[in-house]
C-alpha cells in the first residue's frame, strides 16, 4: 500500500471567491427587488444580510443584522416574510427559551409553547417610513422582539441592548452594504 499524503483543506482562490459572492449578491439582488426589506433608518454602524430563505423561486424571508453580532454595542434583526408565513416572533422567543430548559421529550415541548402562548404581548409604537406603527413586543432576558404586519407582509424587530423608543424602519433598497458586511461577519462568527 503506497503513502498517500494527507492535506488540509484546500485554500480557496482569492479570486474566485470574489467571483462567486459577486454572483450570488446579484441572485439576491434579483430575488430582493420588490421584496419589502426594512431596516434600521440613520444607522451608521456595521451591517449586515443575516439570513434569507427562499421558496418557489422568490425570497420567503429576508433578515437584516445592524450592529456586530455578537458584541458589546446594540443589536437589531429585522426579519421580513409573508404575513401567513412562519411566526418569526414566536420562532425567536423559542430561541431564547430553549437556550434555558432545552425540550428534551414532547411534553416539555408542549408544555413551553403552551407557555409562550399565553403570554400576551406588549404593545409599542416603531416609526416605519416617518408613520407611528404598532407593534406586538415582547421582553426577553436581554432584549425584545416585537412584530406587526406591513401589507401582505410580517416585519419582525428582535433587539438587545436597544430600547424600542430608540429604533425607527425604513425601506432598504440597496442591499449591497448588507452584503459586504455579511462577508465581515460571516455565519457563526
């Protein structure tokens, strides 16, 4: 039997890695126009496209990330999918409930979104374009998450370190910047 040698993996190529986030911000591009991004209004620090899903050739959900995550400043997604999608809200509240009591069996599953359901939320009022909108909140540990539906669609606000009186939304119509910082702060960091 010969020696093979063993080799870690390959380095990508500078070049082409610049080559395939251009190509795939442009398919995100396509598949955002017309979709109804919203994002934090007057924010100057880091940004990003947190996350996106897609469905039937469309954009389903689209997130944007304002700050570093996670990092000592102010952090704020704000989620977009169709009003009769999934429960972006309650999705989040999960999150953070199964980060202290894990459902290890179907009961204690049951038993924490019997718990979720029943809390009724607060109610707070976020700028969006200039127009006071009211929004579901709810408090978290160490943030909240609030959500209202803006036409045919949810816009879901989850935030730490940041008050609801200091957030205002608006459109975003240009997702480049998102998209660069999305290659500073990639997935998992």
């Amino acid at each position: 039997m010969a020696d093979r040698e063993v080799t870690g993996p390959a380095v990508p190529d500078p070049r082409q890695f610049q080559v395939r986030a251009a190509r795939e911000l442009e398919q995100l591009r396509a598949l955002a126009a017309g979709f109804p991004l919203h994002g934090l209004a007057n924010w100057t620090g880091s940004r990003q496209f947190s996350r996106w899903h897609t469905s039937d050739g469309g954009l389903a959900t689209a997130g944007l990330g304002h700050g570093a995550y996670p990092g000592p400043g102010p952090y704020v997604e704000v989620l977009v999918n169709a009003a009769d999608g999934p429960d972006q809200a309650l999705e989040r509240r999960r999150e953070v409930r199964y980060a202290t009591e894990p459902p290890r069996d179907e009961e204690t599953f049951r038993r924490i979104d019997r718990e979720l359901l029943a809390v009724e939320p607060d109610e707070v009022v976020i700028p969006v374009e200039g127009a006071p909108t009211r929004f579901s909140v709810w408090w978290l540990p160490e943030g909240w998450v609030a959500t209202t539906v803006l036409g045919a669609h949810r816009c879901t606000v989850s935030a730490s370190r940041i008050g609801p009186d200091d957030v205002e939304l608006c459109r975003v119509h240009d997702i480049k910047p998102y998209w660069d910082g999305r290659r500073l702060f990639p997935p998992g960091s």
